[in-house]
C-alpha cells in the first residue's frame, strides 16, 4: 500500500494546537500530541468549523495485511489506502474465484517476527515521531539479533533492560556513598581519639596553647565529619536507595504486558496464514471441479459446483475476518508500543536528573566541610601568630626562679 505524504492531511485539516500526524510502520496515520505523549488513531478534534474526520474513506481498522486487503487484491490503488479491511458482500464472494497473489503483496510489505512493516523498496520513508531527538518511540520496533546467536531479542526488551540497568546502577551509586559514610564516620572516631592523647600536654606559655588549640582542633574536625557522614546519609545515600522503590515490580508488569500483546499478535498472525492456506484450498477445489464439469470427466451437477462455490466464499470471509482481528492487535500493540515507550524515555530522564542532583548535592556538602575543617584550625593560625619566646621565657622565670645574686670571688 501507498500512503498519503507525511503532510498531505496537514494540508487540507488544521490539527489542534500541539498535535502532529504521523505514519505507523503499516503506512497508517495516527496522531500524538507533543505536550502530553498521548497517542491515538482518532483525528483530534480542531477549531470551529473544521471537519472531525478527513473524509469518508477514512476507517479505524488497519487497512491491510502483507500488502492485501482481506479479499486478496494487491492493496497499492492510493484511494484504497485508508478503506476497511472488511468490505462489502459482493467483494467477499469474488474470493471464491480468485486466489490471493502472496508473491505481490510483499512487493509492498514485509513481515517479521508476526510484525507487518512497509516494505523498504516500495515504501516511502516515514516521517519520524521526535525528528532529531533519537526517541525510543522511533527505533526499536523490530528484533534485533542476540549476540550471543540465541534467536532475537524484542526492541522493547532492550528498553526494559536499559531500565532495569540503570536502577542497578542506582544501587550501586548509593553502596559507594555509603562506603564514602563508613570512611567518614572511621575518620572522625580516629581524630576524637587523637585529640584526647596526652602527649605533650605539658609545654608551656604561648606555644602550649597553641598546641592545645592543635588538639581541640582535631575534635571540632571529627565533628565536622560526623554531620558530613550524617548529611551523606539523609541526603544522597537514602534518596538513591529508596527511589522507585517498585520499579523493578512496575517494569515487569509493563513487560508482561506488552509480551501479552505481542502473543496475541502472533496468534492472530497464525490464524490469518491459517485463513489464507483454506481459502486457497477451497478455490483449488473450486476450479478442479468446474474444470472436471467443463471436459465431462465428472457427473458433478451445478449444485455441486454452487456448494463448491459457497464454501470458498465462506473461507473468504474467514480470512477478512481474520485479518480483521489481526490489524486490530497490531493497532493496538502499535498504540501501546509508543505509549510505553515514551513513558520509558520520561522515566530515564527523571532518573538521570535525579541522580544529577543528588551528586550536586554531594559537592556541595563536600565543599561545606572543607570550609568548615579550615574554621577549625584557624583559631590554631591565630595562637601560632602570638607564640613569643622571650615572653614565655619571662613567664616561666618568674615562676620558677631560684635567685638573682650572683656568686663572687672567695676573700682570704
């Protein structure tokens, strides 16, 4: 099938502002609205006097599957490109004298992994949904190959995994800062402990109160380090450990959702083929019959052939109801493919920035506490500058003296 240009609707329909028309993998439109991320199939609702809906060919079903409607015809006629898989009676029963033509319908489409995608040859290039902006909504449709050489891994399945790799890495931000909390709270015990040791208490004058000045200081730096390691604690380590605390039972929910949804469009994908290889089976039988009838090799009556006839029309049906189901699975997968997605590329944004600020924050208590260690031995700085020798030479003289005459000669 050949969709409409990227802005051919554009074009003739004002959109509501903040709203952006864009083609599916399938070639079919949908809308997102840029504020909100939300999605939808519907065209929104714009000013006054705009129609809601571009026109009566417009439908809610995907319009085809492989390249082909449900009635087997080759899908490439552009006005058909927005029609019903579903269609009148009369389109039905011409199923049942014309087979459908596979070998053409991948001219146009290409499946994969049970994944209906415009083929890369015949299709035009589709208009991304975030141009320049590398979203998880544009890049991780298909499979991508294990490397490991066990099968593929889904494009969804890497997302959850970069989710579930960045709360580890989380985690382990959070172990480091406590081990940084261990090394502070050890530090501080050992500078307590330093400034309680005798040694030296007994130098005197200026210089000994410089060198008691030297050893509170040590005290008043251990306490400096404990509130460090206690800030570390409430303030970086705490909120890294506990953010998302479900995230890993919310993950595995959206997984097993998505997973769900994938299943049953592969169900479906089985029962179309399923479908398919019928209807070719009663049209085969169809046209042996009505040959036989033709050359006379056969006693068949015309209500044979009538019987012949009804039964391939019956499968057609089957098949445009089968495929109807199918496009509805894929809308719907496709829909909460790029929901998800983008909640998933909002969820590593507020992760990335949470943990940016948490680090921030640890900078900046780290800085808090070099200003602080460096008030602790400024009062030290201060007693160094006032050491006087000769002033605690006359000091201690004064307190210690013995005497002020000198001895003199012995007289005979």
């Amino acid at each position: 099938m050949v969709p409409p240009p990227p802005g051919e609707e554009s074009q003739t329909f004002v959109l509501p502002p903040g709203w952006q028309s864009y083609l599916s993998p399938q070639g079919r439109r949908y809308y997102v609205n840029t504020a909100t991320n939300e999605t939808t199939w519907e065209r929104p609702g714009s000013s006054p006097g705009i129609p809601a809906s571009p026109g009566p060919h417009r439908s809610s079903l995907p319009p085809t599957v492989n390249g082909y409607h449900a009635s087997g015809t080759p899908a490439h006629p552009p006005e058909t490109a927005h029609m019903s898989v579903r269609k009148s009676t009369g389109d039905s029963q011409n199923l049942g004298s014309s087979s459908p033509g596979k070998k053409q319908s991948k001219e146009n489409t290409i499946t994969i992994n049970c994944v209906t995608f415009p083929h890369p040859d015949t299709m035009p290039e589709q208009q991304l949904l975030k141009p320049t902006e590398w979203s998880y909504c544009d890049y991780f449709w298909a499979d991508k190959k294990d490397p490991q050489g066990n099968g593929t891994v889904a494009g969804f399945e890497l997302l959850l995994q970069k989710q579930l790799k960045g709360k580890q890495m989380q985690k382990e931000m959070s172990e480091f800062i406590r081990e940084r909390i261990k090394i502070e709270e050890e530090y501080a015990k050992n500078l307590a402990k330093l400034s309680q040791n005798s040694l030296a208490a007994q130098e005197e004058g200026s210089l000994g109160e410089a060198w008691a000045q030297v050893k509170k200081s040590l005290a008043d730096e251990a306490e400096v380090h404990l509130k460090f390691s206690a800030k570390l604690h409430s303030e970086v380590e705490k909120p890294l450990m506990n953010f998302r605390e479900n995230f890993k039972k919310d993950m595995k929910k959206c997984d097993h959702h998505i997973a769900d949804l994938r299943k049953q469009l592969a169900s479906r994908y089985a029962a179309v083929e399923k479908a398919r290889k019928a209807l070719t089976e009663r049209q085969r039988d169809l046209e042996m019959k009505t040959q036989q009838l033709e050359i006379k090799l056969s006693n068949k009556t015309e209500e044979d052939i009538k019987k012949a006839r009804r039964k391939s029309t019956q499968a057609g049906d089957d098949l445009m109801r089968c495929v109807d189901l199918y496009n509805q699975a894929q809308s719907k997968w496709f829909e909460e493919m790029v929901t998800t997605t983008l909640e998933l590329e909002r969820l590593e944004v507020e992760r990335v920035e949470m943990i940016r600020q948490h680090l921030c924050q640890y900078t900046q208590l780290r800085h808090e506490t070099d200003m602080f260690n460096q008030s602790t031995v400024e009062p030290v700085d201060q007693l160094l500058r006032k050491v006087d020798p000769a002033k605690d030479r006359e000091l201690w003289v004064r307190e210690h003296k013995t005497g002020n005459i000198r001895p003199v000669d012995m007289e005979i």
